[in-house]
C-alpha cells in the first residue's frame, strides 16, 4: 500500500532550504571579499557562477513557497 501524500511540512522544509542556501550564499561571499585575489580566475569564476546559481535557486524557491501556500489555503 501506498504511502498517503502528505505535504503539509512543505512550506517549512522550502524555507529551511531558503535559509541553508542564503547562508551559504553569505559565506561564499564573504570568502570571495577575503580571498579572492589570493585565487586564480577560474577558481574565482567558478565561485561566482556557483553563488549565481545559488541566487537562481532562491528565487524559485521563494516562487515555490508561494504556489505551497497557495495550495494549502485551498485545501482548508
């Protein structure tokens, strides 16, 4: 049998996700300020391409948190 699906922790677990992602975000920032012209280029890029990345993966979630809340106060 089937598990029953049950999304009533997902507005909760997206912002966790929201929360873990800006805070590494911050850190990755803040390492680039203090580092980065101890690094090469590329290693640099890659850095920032990560951290736009991460940027990206906020906005979506946000959005995502959205069509949640959005679902959950229609099946009340």
């Amino acid at each position: 049998m089937p598990k029953p699906d049950d999304r009533s922790d997902n507005v909760d677990r997206i912002a966790n996700n929201i929360q873990n992602t800006m805070a590494n975000l911050r850190e990755s920032e803040d390492f680039l300020k203090a580092h980065s012209d101890e690094m090469n280029a590329k290693d640099r890029e890659a850095l920032e391409a990560k951290n736009d990345r991460r940027e990206r993966a906020i906005e979506g979630l946000r959005e995502e948190i959205a069509d949640e809340s959005d679902s959950q106060q229609y099946l009340k």
